[in-house]
C-alpha cells in the first residue's frame, strides 16, 4: 500500500496503486469505490459540484485536481 499521493502520480503516469482508500488502475481514480477521475477528467463529487460524498472524498478530489494542474 502506499500513500495518496503516490496514488496520484501512478495515475497521471498510467500505473496502478492502492492506498487505504484510494486507487487506481492507470486510468481510472477512485475514492472507496466511487471513480472520482477518468484520464484528466476529475468528477467533481463535492458540496459545489456533483454533491458531497464524504470529506475524505473531498480531499481525494482536491488531491487530484492538484495533481491535474500541475501536470
């Protein structure tokens, strides 16, 4: 297992990974089960956006959109 950011950069990078709760197969990124991200596209699962899930969730999406704008 490793950690989310980790989790992160395999998935810009097109690897697999798993942490706690987060994972993804290189394509997909998913928060427990819920895919929160497909390719470059990171599905907005919060209060504002697509409605909030969990504030884990949250933080997953907000790791991914940082990871997206700082590739």
């Amino acid at each position: 297992m490793v950690s989310n950011s980790r989790v992160i950069k395999a998935w810009l990078n097109g690897h697999e990974a798993t942490a706690r709760h987060m994972s993804t197969d290189g394509v997909n990124l998913y928060s427990y089960a819920l895919c929160i991200a497909r390719g470059m596209e990171v599905y907005d699962y919060t209060a504002r956006g697509l409605g909030f899930k969990s504030n884990t969730t949250s933080r997953h999406i907000s790791l991914a959109k940082e990871g997206v704008k700082n590739v």
